[in-house]
C-alpha cells in the first residue's frame, strides 16, 4: 500500500523524496503530492514548470516490489502508460509520447521522469491538469488531483506485468510517427525507429532505452 504524504510547497517532489530515501527517514513504498512545486524536475535536465493546481507527484517503491519482467530503463514507459490509460478511461483522450510525455493532440500536458536511489525506484509526475505555460496545453477533462492521485495509486497496487502494459501501449506506439525523440543531443525521427519488446526502440542499429 503506498502511504501518502501531501505537501502545500517544494522545489521538487522528485527531490524531496530523494532526499527523505537517502537519510532512511521514511518507510517505503511511499507517495508525496504537492500543491506548489518551484524547481521541477523535466526531461534532459530542463526545469517542469509547477503552476498551482495542477499535479505534481512522485512515488517510491523499492526494486523488488516492482514486476519481475520490468526492464528497468522502461519504467517511465510503465508508470506512464498505466496513468494515460486511467486517464483514457475518465474520458481523455491523452496519448503517450515515447518513452514519458503525455500529449492531447500534438500539445504536451505532462510527463514523467524515473530514478534509482538506494535500491529504490523514484517516479516523479507532471501534468497540467487546471493551468499551462505557453507552448504546453491542460488535460481535456475535469479530475481533481486528490481524486487522481487516489485513482492511479490504486491501480498501481496491481502490479501488473510490464507484458500486461506493452501488449497495449505497442498498438498506440504509431501515434509518434510524425514525432522526434532526442539521443546525445541528436534529434530521431520516430519514422526510423521500431519500438522493442523491452520498451526500447531501435534506429539506424542502434538500441535506445528511454533512460528517463
């Protein structure tokens, strides 16, 4: 059962989780929501900018309760796809960007980044779900984040197979065919790419992981 602890303001919950597993000050698995964030955490070491009332949570489960058939450098993927799909489910039609953005339509609302500390995976989630800076959109439905974060963390619980998760997310996985990606700084055209039964996807003969 993930135990979960909301916060009114933090630089990153990301962080602050981190922090908390590195001191061995919290018992594991754990959740932590915020309702300010003021130094996120994004992918390729850019900042997730945190506007209230939209969510902002990280997660914490030790390495031996996640699935067994996990590859690890997938897990933004997992933690990801099972979120888009509770989101499907409450009527959005957001859609999962290889390996961790969440889009509606073309526009980016949110995405999820993954960590390891201490024998511990550390997921941390964006998502605009009332407010966007400009360029970025919000989710096309009406949820509270208490209601949200409720929902995914119950789901979570099931611990469902990485199999269970990717026999989905790869019929979905040509929604990214006009989309980029980016290795060492070098931009990736989706077209070039095919997506790998371990999550990752292979261009030009190379294997890439999200790493994220």
């Amino acid at each position: 059962m993930l135990k979960t602890l909301y916060l009114e303001s933090v630089d990153s919950t990301q962080t602050y989780l981190k922090d908390l597993i590195c001191n061995e000050a919290i018992e594991l698995p754990l959740a932590v929501v915020a309702n300010i964030q003021t130094d996120g955490i994004g992918s390729r070491g850019n900042s997730w900018m945190g506007m209230e009332g939209n969510l902002f949570l990280s997660f914490a489960i030790p390495l031996e309760n996640l699935p067994k058939d996990l590859q690890l450098e997938s897990s933004s993927i997992y933690f990801a796809y099972i979120l888009k799909e509770l989101l499907n489910e409450l009527g959005s039609n957001v859609w999962l960007k290889w390996p961790n953005d969440f889009l509606v339509n073309e526009d980016k609302i949110g995405g999820m980044i993954t960590t390891i500390s201490k024998k511990t995976l550390i997921c941390g989630v964006g998502l605009n779900l009332v407010k966007a800076p400009v360029e970025f959109a919000t989710l096309d439905i009406r949820i509270t984040k208490e209601d949200l974060v409720q929902m995914y963390l119950n789901k979570l619980k099931k611990n469902i197979s990485w199999k269970q998760v990717f026999s989905k997310y790869k019929l979905e996985f040509y929604k990214n065919q006009n989309f980029f990606t980016h290795n060492n700084d070098i931009k990736i055209s989706f077209k070039d790419a095919s997506l790998q039964s371990d999550g990752s996807i292979l261009c030009n003969g190379e294997r890439i992981f999200s790493l994220r």
